[in-house]
C-alpha cells in the first residue's frame, strides 16, 4: 500500500485492559499501521506503556494514544470481574466528547469483545464498531449459545452435569463445571450481570468481527458465525504474529522480559531437538501449592529438560520451582516474571509446551509447530483444549481443571517422558498447522482477509 503515514482512514483501537486481549489487539494495529491506516489507541495509564513498541516503530502521524483514566469499579460487587467490565461503559461519555472534538473523527471503531456496549456507542456517532475476538470462532459459536440461550444443568447441585451445544458444528457437550467461570457466576436480574450479557449480545449484531485465527484451523465454525451473524463480515486475520516478526523479536512486546533473550537462547543451544519442556501459565491464572509441587515432582522424576515461566502471582510458591531447578543440576530454567516465549517455543530444542490453553499461547504454540500438554484452567481454555486435542490432533491432554484437580505427578511424568523427543503424530500435525499458519498470514487466507479489511475503510 502506497499511502504517506497519517493520511489512511482513521481508526480507534478500544482493548479490554488485560494482557491477553490488550497483546494480540495491538497485534493487529501493528498490521493496519504497515497498511497506511491512521489509528489511536484507547489506553489507561497503566497500559499506555505497552504501546511504546508501535509508537517506536510507526511516526507519530500515524498513531496517537488516547489515555482516559481507568473507570473504578464499585467494591461492594458481588463479582468484581463483571462490575470492572461495567464500569469501562462509564467512559461512553469521554470517548463521545472526544470523537465530537476531532477535526478528522475515526471513521470505524474497532473493540474487545468485552466491550460490546461500543456497538451502541457506534450506532450514535454512525460509524461501524468492529469485535475484536481474542480467541477462536469455536469459542464465539459458544459463547453466542451461552448468553442467548441460558442453558441450565438439569441438577442444580451436579457440577459434572453435561451441557450440550447440538446446534453448533461436531455438537460439543461439556461438564458445567468446565463452562466459562463467566457464565457459571450469572445472576438473573443483577444489574452488573445484564450490562455483561447484553453487551455479549451486542457483539452479534454488531457491524462485523475480526478473529485471531485462519480459515484453515477452523473453518467450520467460521462458516457457522457466518450464518448466525447472517452477513459475511467476519475476518481471520491471525496468527497475528508469527516468529520472524520484527515486532515480537525486536520489542517488548507485552512488557519488558523477566530475563535476557539471549541468556535463554544459549541455555537451549546446548540441547538437543525437540528435548526441552516449557512450561508456562499464562499471565492471570496461578496455580495452587500443590499443583505446583506435584508438578515439580513429574519434572524431577521424568528426566526432562525444561523451561518453567513462573509469573509474579505464583511467587510466594516460587521456592517449589527454585527447589526443583537446584536439584536437577542445570536441567531446569526458572524464569521468574515475563518470558519471551515466541521466541522459546521456537527453538529447535523446545519440543513440548505444557499450557493453560489462553488462546494467544495456543496459537504460538501453532505457529511454531510446537505440541502441546493441555492444562485449561478456566474461561475459554477448557473449549480451547477441546479443539487441540479432540478436532485437531496437535495437543495430548495432561490435567483439566484449577482449584478442583492436583493431577498425579507419576502419570503427568510418563507423559512428558513419551512426550520429548519421539516421533508422535500429534508433533507431525502440529507442524502441519505451522506451515498452514505461514502460508495463510504470508499469502493465504489471513493476508486476504486483512487486505479485505482494510479494503472496507478505505472505500
């Protein structure tokens, strides 16, 4: 595209103020700025930082941040979760006065799927507000069941009872327990609760979505949303990154790492192909004592090598790690903070990654054509693990569950054991995947979608 910086149309980027949709949304800003859209980023103060690698690397004509203070939400909720989502709708009004004040106003809005109250803010100001999902259109097909239709266990007090999805493609069932801790919290009536359901059903009717995913993964279920959107405008435009990006490898991407790239990329040069575990969380969910002890106790007793990220919240159970790494004399890499994981997943040493299954590790765990052990712990990851394991093949599950299950360290031992460096057909489709994943970005389906995207702003 052919454009000077800063004359593209103009674009609002809203993210929901958490790391795992905050990433992947600038992800994708990254990608309308190298395709001459004009954007501003609405941040608070707090998660202005993370936008200093686009600011860096994009002039100034082409992207500005809008810091609007972080709305407090009221303490006294029940559920803080869904009172911190209401309470973003308090700066409907701020970011109304603020597009009323622009002399080139953004043409579109582009928003989390938790914010879906933007789609009413878009109707007022007559512009198209745009979904952002953060994970897969397996999810969404969920999702749009969950909060249209309510379903209920038949037994109230039966954790296990199946939820069934027949009308959604390969009829997913899940145990209640594993659907969305989201849902599983819903009050009828509660005033927090029906701002959140309405504004889930506001992302349906909303003017189009775009997805962190490619037609070749999932197209089913593209289809599907598809039919029940009843329009065309859904758009796969992911992986959002891929491994040789400029702007994973060479920023601080996420926020500044917790150790040296290369201090980590030494330590795996020394290992052989496909030797290594990663083990790693993600950025919210932390694991219990004993989860991480029995943990500990599979890497000690199975012989791996492995990589351990351990994120700030686990840090008061940090010593189980730092134990374990003194023992195995140097098998063992403890990573305290934030880990540049693209760029460890991959290594040609890395050959399992044991994941909590957040749909943005997901798809670098693809991209790098790495297989996987699934441990969903909650939100989307138990849907996520689903469709690793049973519809694609690239993943093995390995424990299910957080506060609920302490899995047992010699089984979870022979996995890895069976897992590291052994031909198994889940690591030949996985790497089937990655290379899908790089045509689609590079020249495929993802490429067209993102040209056609941006196609629609530009007319």
């Amino acid at each position: 595209m052919s454009k000077t910086a800063g004359d593209g149309p103009h674009i609002l980027i809203y993210p929901y103020p958490a790391p795992g949709h905050i990433i992947p949304l600038l992800d994708l800003t990254h990608l309308l700025l190298t395709r001459g859209l004009t954007v501003t980023v609405l941040v608070t103060p707090t998660d202005a930082p993370l936008l200093e690698p686009l600011l860096s690397n994009h002039p100034s004509s082409s992207i500005q941040p809008l810091v609007l203070p972080a709305p407090d939400a009221p303490t006294s909720s029940h559920f803080p979760f869904v009172a911190k989502i209401r309470a973003q709708g308090e700066l409907y009004d701020p970011i109304l006065n603020w597009f009323r004040s622009q002399p080139t106003p953004p043409v579109a809005i582009i928003s989390d799927v938790f914010l879906g109250w933007t789609h009413h803010l878009a109707i007022e100001l007559g512009v198209p507000r745009v979904v952002f999902w953060p994970s897969c259109a397996f999810q969404w097909s969920i999702s749009n069941c969950m909060w249209r239709d309510l379903p209920k266990r038949d037994d109230p007090d039966d954790d296990n009872s199946p939820i069934s999805f027949p009308n959604i493609p390969n009829s997913p069932i899940f145990p209640w327990w594993q659907m969305s801790f989201v849902y599983g919290e819903y009050r009828e009536g509660d005033p927090d609760w029906e701002f959140f359901r309405n504004s889930m059903l506001a992302n349906v009717v909303s003017w189009g979505v775009v997805f962190n995913s490619f037609t070749e993964l999932e197209r089913v279920y593209i289809d599907h949303l598809k039919k029940e959107m009843g329009q065309d405008r859904v758009w796969t435009v992911g992986p959002l990154m891929l491994p040789e990006d400029d702007l994973v490898r060479h920023s601080k991407r996420g926020g500044p790492r917790a150790v040296p790239t290369e201090n980590v990329m030494t330590w795996l040069d020394a290992k052989a192909k496909d030797s290594v575990v990663y083990v790693c969380f993600g950025s919210n969910f932390v694991l219990r004592e004993q989860q991480m002890s029995a943990l500990a106790a599979a890497l000690e007793c199975s012989g791996v090598h492995f990589i351990w990220c351990v994120k700030a919240a686990d840090q008061e159970n940090v010593a189980i790690v730092e134990g374990l790494a003194d023992r195995v004399e140097g098998r063992g890499f403890v990573i305290k903070g934030w880990a540049p994981q693209v760029a460890i997943l991959n290594h040609r040493a890395v050959g399992v990654f044991v994941t909590h299954c957040g749909w943005n590790s997901v798809l670098e765990g693809l991209s790098t054509g790495v297989m996987m052990l699934t441990w969903p712990i909650s939100a989307d990851q138990f849907t996520n693990a689903m469709l690793l394991v049973d519809q694609l093949g690239v993943a093995i599950r390995a424990c299910e569950g957080g506060d609920r299950i302490v899995p047992d360290s010699a089984e979870l031992s022979r996995l890895l054991v069976q897992s590291v460096g052994e031909t198994r057909p889940e690591r030949a489709r996985v790497r089937e995947l990655r290379d899908a994943a790089l045509v689609a970005k590079k020249e495929g389906s993802s490429r067209k979608d993102l040209d056609e995207f941006v196609k629609q702003f530009e007319d």
